[in-house]
C-alpha cells in the first residue's frame, strides 16, 4: 500500500481538530483512515473556496483496497445473521446520532441545505440500513426432489464475493449507505468509490459502520482526481476478485460502467438519469398538483434523478394550473438554491436560452438575475416548450422545469414516453382509474399518482427502465447480492 496510515482509533474529533486548510480526507482500507501520495481539492459551492483536500487513489491503491475486500470475505460471509444485523442497526443508530456532523460535511462539500440533509438524506439512509437489518432473513433457499429414486437437491443463495459500489454526490447518504448496505448485508464485501466532489461524506460512511463495529475490510472507502477516474474505474472492474458492480449515476457514465462489465462477463445495477414527467389532468387539485410539481422540480435545487422535467398539463387548466404553479414555487423555493458548480448553472442557463430561441417563455424566474451567479441559481420554469427544443430532451439535473400543453390522454402519454428515459413519474387526477391507467402506460420505473416524483423508500424496489437502468434497490435489493447455487446428493 503506497501511503502513509492513520492508525484507525483516530476518532473523528482528534481529525476534526485540524483546520480545514490543512485537513485531507483519507481513504479508508482494511479498516484504517490511510493517506495516499497525492491530493486534490475539494471546493464549497456556496463559496468557491477550496474547504478540504482529499487522498486521491491511483490503480495500485485502488487495487489494495479489493485486496482488503478479497482478504475479508471468507470470514464475513461465514458470520451469522444476527451479528449483521446488529451491526447494521448499531451503524443506524450511529448516523442518526452523527447527523449534525454529517449533514455539515454535505453542505460544505455540495452546498445542500440543512433541511435536504437532515430532513431526507440522513434519516432515509437510516431508514434504508433498519430495513435492510429486518429482511436478512428473506434470503431462503429450497429442497428439490429429482428425477432419480434417492436423489434430492438443495438450491441455495450465497454472496458474490467483493462487491464494486460507485455511488454520486448528490444524494450522498441515502445512495452511499445504499450502495454497499444491501451488499455486505448479503455478505459480501465493498469497495465503495465516492464522487471527488463529496469525498468527506462517504469517509464518513466508512467510519459509521467503522464505528458499529463492522470487521475491517467489508467496506473500504477510495476517491481519487477526476483525470485518473478512467483508469481507476477499469482497473478495478477488470479486477477478477470484483464479482459484481453497482453504479448510481449519469446515464453516459452508466453505459461506460456496462460496456466494461460486460467486457468481463461481470452483473451490474444501474440507476442512472431521470426525465421524469407530470401529468396534470383536468379535474386535478390544482393547488396540490403545483405543490407536488414545485417540490418534485425543485427540492435540492432540481438534483435529483426522479426530479420532475416536463408537466404536462391539459389545455381546459393550463392557465389556472401555471397561476398555481407559479405561487406554490414563490411560498416553498423564493430563495436561490445552491447546485454542486458553476458548470450546472452555466448548462442550465444554456438549456433555457435555446428554448427562448426557438420561441418558448419564461413563466417563472429569471436566468439573468443576480441570484443565478456563480453556483446559485432560482427556479425557473419555462412554456411552450417543444421537441425542437434542448430542453425537452436533455436532463437539466437542475432548478429547471418544462411545461408543456396537452389535450388527450394519447397526447399526454406520447410526451411522457417521447425520452430516452424511464426512472419516475406523477399523474394527478382525481379519478383513480383514470391515474391507474396512465401509470400502466408511462414507460418508468415508478408513477404516483397525485404525489411528486421525488419519491424513494425501504419498503419499495427502486429502479428504472430505459436509460435509466435496471435492477432493482429497495425491498427486493438483497436478491441482487446473491447468486443461485445447486447442489445434489443421495439421500
């Protein structure tokens, strides 16, 4: 291993001791903080200041952190049920107790307020590591009776073995913990590569279940420079102790991560972009379709993959609707929201400029305000929206919405489906069977009916279809960390 180590009974205040300027994020590998030979920045957009540095892995440190994983496998895949489970509540009750901690490092790293932090991200990736505890017991196998006199068969689920988990910045808790909580509760391990934009977020899970007691080695943290994302990436995909992959991500990233898993014959989950539409019908409850569709367009400044991009709505309430819809998003989002860099502001400003190019209107905001500077930006909503322009195509992953006029159901269902995309979608209508029968129609993952898009919890399988992705988290997430197994014998 290229580093220096930190000793792991480095508590996180001796490491919050140190002040930001000279603080680095370490990896975490084999159960210790370790620092490797080189750094990067890492910068607050909220105010364009370098607020850490973090280690950054190359291909031979990336490698190190599989040999912890492979080395730990054996002995964690044999450990009962019941120690898991503890561990995984134990790791619960840690992140629940350390939210002020965590929720600092994600405002500071990402610029997401407070409440994203302590009222969603935290308290659902705590939600996610109970549930994931209390189904560790789903995981049966089965007797089967053979052709052949005195022949049985037992089929059995067993682990995979180490367990590449890619995980991304914007929602660094619940997708985080998501990512190797499934997997080591399978018992597997994990290597967990966190985004270089919130590398202190995902150290912090590593010591979470560091500090749950979790056995050196079943989750290892690494982050590394954006230029070394390529190499580090395939090197360890290619590596044959990695048995399976998952990734959260960019749907251009994801067919990067597939096409290298199936270079190597290796399974992958992906959940990946999101285009998610609305549909607000005539004898919708306005009020509480322009709520819904406020927070599904804007929570978190717009970032996140279920975010609602296009509401359509029908023609007999489109006025009233957009007078709603305007009012709902100055009550619940009148200030600017802060996006992960300069770089979204700039890609959503472009997206709204070529929409009013080609003759579209703002209905809400201002792209040219003095709030949209540097990393900030207001919500801005835009009509008359049409497929010539980039905007209804193309996912904003920011406080960006379309609002589009429909008058049928066949129209409606047209637009919702005419993208590359299929994570999450809304209908509100007041006629259940009219909700049901376009959420059996609309090509996504999930529909709501009369709620937002933004929507994720234990109880259910989370993931899209289309382009963005396939496999499943949520309550059938552990059937996606083992594999099947037969074995015959004479009775």
């Amino acid at each position: 291993m290229s580093p220096g180590k930190i000793d792991a009974s480095n508590s996180l205040g001796e490491f919050g001791a140190i002040s930001a300027e000279k603080y680095t994020v370490p990896a975490h590998i084999g159960g210790k903080d370790v620092l490797f030979s080189s750094t990067f920045d890492v910068v607050n957009p909220s105010t364009g200041k370098v607020v850490h540095q973090c280690t950054s892995a190359t291909v031979e440190d990336a490698r190190c952190a599989v040999d912890a994983a492979s080395a730990a496998f054996h002995g964690w895949r044999d450990t009962t049920l019941d120690t898991r489970r503890n561990i995984l509540l134990r790791a619960a009750e840690i992140a629940q107790r350390r939210v002020g901690e965590l929720s600092r490092y994600n405002e500071e790293e990402t610029g997401a307020t407070t409440d994203w932090v302590t009222g969603f991200n935290v308290p659902l990736a705590v939600d996610i590591l109970r549930d994931v505890a209390g189904r560790l017991t789903g995981l049966q196998g089965t007797i089967a009776q053979l052709a052949e006199p005195g022949r049985r068969a037992h089929v059995h689920k067993e682990p995979y073995g180490v367990i590449l988990a890619i995980a991304p910045w914007n929602g660094t808790y619940i997708l985080g913990f998501r990512s190797v909580a499934f997997a080591i509760a399978a018992g597997n391990t994990t290597v967990l590569k966190g985004s270089e934009l919130s590398p202190r977020c995902f150290w912090a899970i590593a010591d979470c279940f560091r500090e749950a007691g979790l056995p050196p080695g079943v989750v290892n943290f690494i982050a590394h420079r954006p230029a070394d994302a390529a190499a580090v990436t395939n090197a360890l995909i290619d590596d044959p102790r990695v048995k399976k992959i998952n990734f959260t991500g960019s749907t251009a990233v994801g067919r990067i991560v597939a096409q290298a898993a199936a270079r190597n014959l290796k399974p992958v989950l992906l959940e990946l972009g999101g285009k998610a539409p609305a549909i607000v019908w005539e004898d919708a409850n306005l009020k509480l379709a322009a709520v819904e569709c406020a927070k599904g367009a804007f929570v978190n400044a717009g970032q996140v993959c279920m975010s609602t991009e296009r509401i359509l709505v029908h023609k007999n309430v489109a006025d009233a609707f957009e007078r709603e819809f305007q009012s709902a998003t100055q009550q619940l989002f009148a200030d600017a929201g802060v996006l992960v860099n300069q770089a979204a502001v700039v890609r959503n400003r472009k997206l709204v400029e070529d929409a009013i190019e080609k003759g579209a209107r703002i209905l809400y905001g201002d792209i040219h305000s003095s709030s949209t500077l540097g990393a900030s930006m207001r919500p801005v909503a835009v009509a008359g929206v049409t497929q010539a322009m980039n905007l209804y195509r193309q996912e904003s992953f920011g406080p960006t919405v379309s609002l589009i006029v429909v008058e049928s159901e066949e129209e409606a269902l047209d637009i919702a489906n005419d993208t590359e995309y299929g994570l999450s979608s809304a209908v509100f209508t007041q006629d259940l069977r009219r909700g049901l029968r376009f959420a059996s129609e609309i090509e996504a993952g999930a529909c709501h009916i009369n709620a937002m898009t933004v929507h994720d919890e234990t109880a259910l399988p989370h993931g899209g279809m289309k382009s963005s992705g396939f496999g499943r988290f949520g309550s059938t997430g552990l059937d996606e960390w083992v594999r099947t197994r037969t074995v015959t014998y004479d009775i």
